[in-house]
C-alpha cells in the first residue's frame, strides 16, 4: 500500500468529512450547495455573520456581511472554527460555504484531518454579471 494511501486511510478514520469551498465572492459557492440539494450537510458561515449583524441592528446586505467579516477575522483569524468544527459532529460530512480566510482554512486542516479544500471559480464575464446582478437587484440572490 503506498504511503498517500495510508495517509488518506487516516484522514478518513478521525471523523466526518469538512468539505471547505473556496473562491470570489459571486463565483458560485452558495450555487454548487443549492445544486447538489444537501441542505442537512451545509454550514453557510455567513449565518454567523448575519446573526452578529442582527444583534446590532445593522442590515443585511453584501457590504455589511464582508466589512464584519473583515474586522472579525482581522481580530481573530480562527473565530468560526470552534463553531464549524462543533456543527461537524455527529455527521459524517459537512460542507463549509462562506467568507474563509487562509489562516481559517489552516487551523481547520490542523484540527480536523478529514478536511478537502474545493476551490470554485468563474470567469470574469460571469463575475462581472453576478456583481452587476447585486448592485441592481441587491443581496441575497439566487443565480
């Protein structure tokens, strides 16, 4: 057996799987989750963010969602893991949609070993489309 085959062996061993979705804001992230329909392994960390907003009576929009999560990540890079890894439990998979940071990403790698990275992208035509979509019609959308 070779030694990444018992490395991914491991991996799956020490729990259920965190699947991270990464990528631009506006490439499709929260569209993949829709279209593969498993609402019971999502985990949308922009819940967090929005929750936070409500408690200061501040609205719901893409500029506010991303300037809190600016200044939260900025005062504590790791300030969502103990919440996601706490959502993982008892479940053999979960998806992590939303705002992720590198320094995020890496403590949730160091702390939960079954953990896959997916970056999702698009292109710049369709980015600009999305963004064009946001300013007119305004936020959440569904593309």
């Amino acid at each position: 057996m070779s030694h990444e085959s018992v490395k991914t062996k491991e991996k799956l061993a020490t729990g259920g799987l965190l699947l991270i979705l990464v990528g631009e804001s506006g490439a499709g992230k929260s569209t993949f989750c829709e279209y593969i329909d498993r609402p019971e392994g999502y985990y949308c960390s922009s819940e967090a963010l929005e929750r936070e907003l409500l408690s200061t009576n501040q609205p719901i929009n893409h500029d506010t969602i991303h300037a809190f999560a600016n200044k939260a990540y900025g005062e504590n890079p790791e300030w969502q893991v103990p919440r996601i890894l706490s959502s993982l439990k008892g479940r053999s998979y979960l998806i992590l949609d939303g705002p992720r940071r590198v320094d995020e990403v890496k403590a949730l790698k160091r702390d939960h070993a079954n953990t896959v990275v997916i970056r999702i992208s698009t292109s710049p035509e369709d980015l600009f489309y999305v963004y064009k979509i946001i300013n007119f019609v305004g936020w959440p959308i569904a593309v």
